[in-house]
C-alpha cells in the first residue's frame, strides 16, 4: 500500500508539471488573425548598415610620421593628406638621380654630334642611350617613394580611428587609418534561403534602425552568390535613398511585405 501510495503522488506532480510547461492560450506567439498566424517575425529580418566606401589606410613605406592633421570623428575630402612621413632621404636620392640623368643626357647629345662628325663609333653611343635610360629608371623608382611620402585620402570620409600617432615612426605595411564615407550606406540582411524566389532586385520593404527607431525605405539591390550551409540563410544588399544621420555599424530590423 505504501508503494502504490508513492506511485499516485508521482504520477500527479508529472500531470502538474505538464499543465504548467503547456502554452497559455492567450501567448502572443500563437496569436492568429484573419490571414492566418501572424507574420510581425515571419516576414522580418535582422540586419546592418555598412559603408560601400571604407578602408584601412596602411603605410607603403618605412618612416617617421610628420603630419597626421585629421583625429577620430573629422570629414575629409578626396585627395586631402591624410599622413606625410620624413621623405628628406628620399628626396636626396632623387635630387640624386634627377642630376645623373642630366648628365647622362648631356653625354648622349655629346656622343651623337661627335658621331655625326665619324668621332666615335656607334658602340659609345649605344651605351650613352643605356645610361640615360638607366638614369631615367632609378629616377623614377625615387619619384614613387616620395610620392609614398603622403597618404591621400581616396574618397571623402571620415576618420574612424587613428592607429599611429604623429611622429612615430612604422614600418612599411603598418595601418594608419580607419576611414569610412558614411553617404554611401547599404544594408547587409541575412534572409532564410527560402525567401530567395520571393525577392528580387529593385523591390522594396521597411528597416528600422535600433538607434533611431524611424522606419527608412530600402530597396533590394542584389542577393548573394552562396547559401550558407549550416544556418541556410543567404545575404541580401539593399540600398538607401537617403544614408543622413546613420552610421554604419547601426543594426536594425527589416520588415517585408507578404511574402507569397
């Protein structure tokens, strides 16, 4: 009797505990309406703005930094110096090379008039054009290292963040900048791959930036080359009429039309 006692206690804290696991009948997530169950998370897509224009500025040479003139948060425009390194030596060696190859000239011309007069053969004026030519090269490999000297801006941006500081020096390759054109905004969306015959490039739907909260119109400019195995979802970049006041790295949500 005392077993059969225990069994009927345990038998009723299961049906307990069952009842209180199962869904209210008034839980939102099984609310339905005239179309059928409700579409608010079916139809919506979690997603973040990225600039088509950004980049990482990195040094292409060696040197001592002279001149950083933008910090984090300021606007340049396309072709303003964005850093300048000490280039005095290397603007010695092109001075250098500029002369040599003056000389050479010189030395060409020389050979040629002699030539004309049968003074000397056709060997030493072959090899005065070699050594103009040689001249010629070395100054223009010194011309590409001092233009290297300056780091241009290659769009009109802003700075994200400054990863040197003025006069240190860094070696060749090193980041400078993180710079970003906040104009040229799109949206990145990850979609359920099963949503790939329903949406098409100039179509249109609502995202809403979490920083905002102001639904925006976007318009689906292309979907992506692969569906990612593990997740099967599927990128998605659409763009922006009018990018003022976001930045990217906002996140938000996308709200499609019915999807049929």
């Amino acid at each position: 009797m005392q077993r059969l006692g225990s069994l009927v206690i345990g038998l009723t804290f299961v049906s307990c505990v069952a009842q209180a696991q199962s869904p209210a009948p008034d839980d939102p997530l099984l609310e339905t309406s005239a179309t059928g169950t409700r579409a608010s998370s079916a139809n919506e897509a979690r997603g973040v703005l990225r600039a088509r224009d950004q980049a990482m500025l990195a040094s292409e040479l060696a040197g001592r930094i002279v001149e950083l003139p933008f910090s984090e948060g300021e606007s340049f425009k396309k072709g303003d110096t964005l850093a300048r390194f000490d280039c005095s030596g290397y603007q010695a060696q092109l001075n250098a090379a500029q002369a040599a190859s003056r000389g050479a000239g010189e030395e060409l011309a020389h050979n040629r008039q002699l030539a004309a007069l049968n003074s000397v053969g056709r060997f030493e004026v072959a090899r005065a054009e070699a050594k103009v030519s040689e001249t010629q090269a070395q100054s223009q490999v010194y011309q590409v290292q001092v233009k290297r000297c300056s780091v241009l801006a290659p769009f009109d941006g802003q700075v994200v963040e400054r990863k040197v500081q003025r006069f240190e020096s860094v070696a060749a390759g090193a980041p400078l900048l993180d710079v970003v054109d906040n104009r040229t905004l799109e949206i990145h969306l990850l979609i359920p791959s099963r949503w790939m015959g329903k949406l098409k490039p100039g179509q249109t739907f609502n995202f809403v930036p979490d920083e905002t909260g102001q639904p925006l119109e976007a318009t689906v400019k292309r979907l992506g080359a692969r569906i990612d195995e593990g997740s099967q979802t599927l990128l998605l970049v659409a763009t922006l009429p009018n990018a003022t006041g976001l930045l990217a790295g906002m996140s938000g949500t996308a709200r499609f039309a019915e999807l049929k």
